[in-house]
C-alpha cells in the first residue's frame, strides 16, 4: 500500500491512472476543478474535510460534445467510480453547471462498481446529483455505441453512504443499485420549477433491498416550497425504496411519492415508510 499526497493543481487523473489496489490518495484542502475517472479497484480516495476539499466540474446533459452530440445525462458526471472495492472520505465532488431547466442533467458522482463505501462526504448538483449504478437494462442496451464501456456494466452493485450531505432538486439520487444512505443528511435545494424528488429508483423486480434510507433527515434550503418536494418516484417500473426512521422538514408533500408523470407505476413501485408518517397518503405499502 502506498500513500499518495496531492495538492489542487496536481492532476488526480493521472494519479488514478498509476495507482495500485490499495493505494490511498490524499488530498489537500483546496479545489480541484476536474473531470476524473477512477478505473482502479480497491483506491481510497480522502479529503480533509467535505467542506475543504472539493472535486467539481460542469458539465451537463444539453452540452455538445467535440462531435456535435448532446452529452445526454451518463457523461456529465464530475467523478466517474467505474471500479469495486473504492473507498471516500471527507470530501466533496460537486457539479456546479447549475440551471437544470436550461442545462438539463448535471450528474455530481456516477458509480458503477460494487462494495462501494462513501463517510463523511458532500455530493452537490441540482437535477440527477448521485447516479448509483448501474442503469437499468433497457438503457444499456439503448445507450450500445454510445457510452464507454465502463458505463455500461450491468451490476448488481452495493453501496454505502455513511453520514453524508446529498443535495440536489430533482431525481438527485437515482439508478438501480443496493444502497445504504445511513444518517445522511438530504438536502433539497431551490429550483425555479418549484417541484423536487428527492430519490428515483429503478430496480429491476427481482432487487429486494434497493435504497435504505435509515435516520436520514430530509432538509432543504429557506426558500423551497412548503409541500413541493416528493420523497422517491419511480425511474422504473418496481423503483424500490424504503425510509425507515427518518425525519423530514415542511418541503416534502403530504403524498410522499409520485408515480412518474402519465405512468401507472403506484401499481408496481415499493415505497415504504417505517414507520409512517401519521396523515401520509401511504398508497405504495
């Protein structure tokens, strides 16, 4: 094992490219505006401090690429986990392209790798800020040609994110993975379309952990509406995600979930709540 120190103009890119399993880079304080791919299994990757030490980059989904082509949401991420076994903490990657109703996606961290362990770090967009692979199976097929390969693994992946801040507007944790988010705070932040969701699952049926949400709090910033922000809708048809012990602020709706725009997914999605918030309309238990 060997220890890496970086400081915010080192590039980490080239740093993760050389590493070895077991490795840990550190980072110095400062901010470190790059676009990284980790490829490497078993990489701890540490901060010195969420708030000190900041990974950030942004694009976004309407961005056009060098051949013309629109980015589409799975290339706009700040920081790409393409690798099992990695290891975060006290850091933060943000995605600060901002505007989601202009710019579309801006995704903050996609992982796409199994046993991976997240402590003590801020993930930060707007719209789709936490991609927790992999896609679901209809995409990776659809998207053949044109994501890199190390996009398109089909999983199942496990994930853990121990006392961490996610913020975001809209579907900002969403995908197929098995995710733990243990006394994370989640974070809505203002969005001048005035609606939110805060998770957007897509398991496949056969998935039966999806996201725990267990003693989250559910916060948001002074100027997002009472009432306008849903707890999960369902990306997918049987989108699984259970909240067990967690406390919300006046921001989440009175029906907790929605069911996807036109779909009829409140017939097959499994949303829970543990226990149930009393005059929740609990239409997904």
């Amino acid at each position: 094992m060997r220890k890496i120190i970086l400081n915010p103009k080192d590039s980490l890119q080239q740093a993760l490219d050389v590493a070895q399993k077991g490795d840990v880079i550190h980072l110095k304080a400062g901010i470190y505006r790059q676009k990284v791919l980790l490829r490497t299994d078993g990489i701890v990757l540490e901060g010195e401090g969420a708030e000190r030490t900041i990974i950030v980059w942004d694009d976004y989904a309407l961005k056009k690429d060098a051949n013309g082509e629109e980015y589409n949401t799975f290339r706009t991420w700040t920081m790409a986990v393409c690798a099992d076994g990695v290891r975060m903490r006290e850091l933060a990657i943000v995605n600060d392209a901002l505007e989601p109703e202009k710019k579309g996606q801006a995704v903050a961290l996609s992982v796409l790798g199994n046993d991976f362990w997240m402590e003590n770090c801020r993930l930060s967009s707007m719209q789709d800020t936490l991609f927790a692979g992999p896609l679901p199976a209809d995409l990776i097929e659809r998207y053949d040609g044109f994501l890199r390969d190390e996009l398109r693994v089909p999983g199942p992946f496990v994930h853990k994110y121990i006392r961490c801040l996610i913020e975001g507007s809209v579907d900002f944790i969403f995908g197929c993975a098995d995710a733990l988010f243990d006394e994370c705070e989640i974070r809505s932040v203002h969005d001048v379309r005035k609606v939110g969701y805060a998770a957007a699952p897509a398991h496949a049926a056969e998935q039966q952990r999806g996201f725990l949400f267990r003693k989250c709090c559910f916060t948001c910033e002074e100027s997002v509406p009472q009432g306008s922000v849903y707890l999960a809708r369902p990306w997918r048809d049987f989108g699984l995600a259970q909240f067990e012990g967690c406390s919300y602020q006046q921001h989440i709706a009175a029906e907790g979930f929605d069911k996807w725009n036109d779909t009829n997914r409140d017939k097959t999605a499994r949303f829970y709540e543990k226990p149930p918030i009393p005059g929740r309309v609990e239409w997904m238990r």
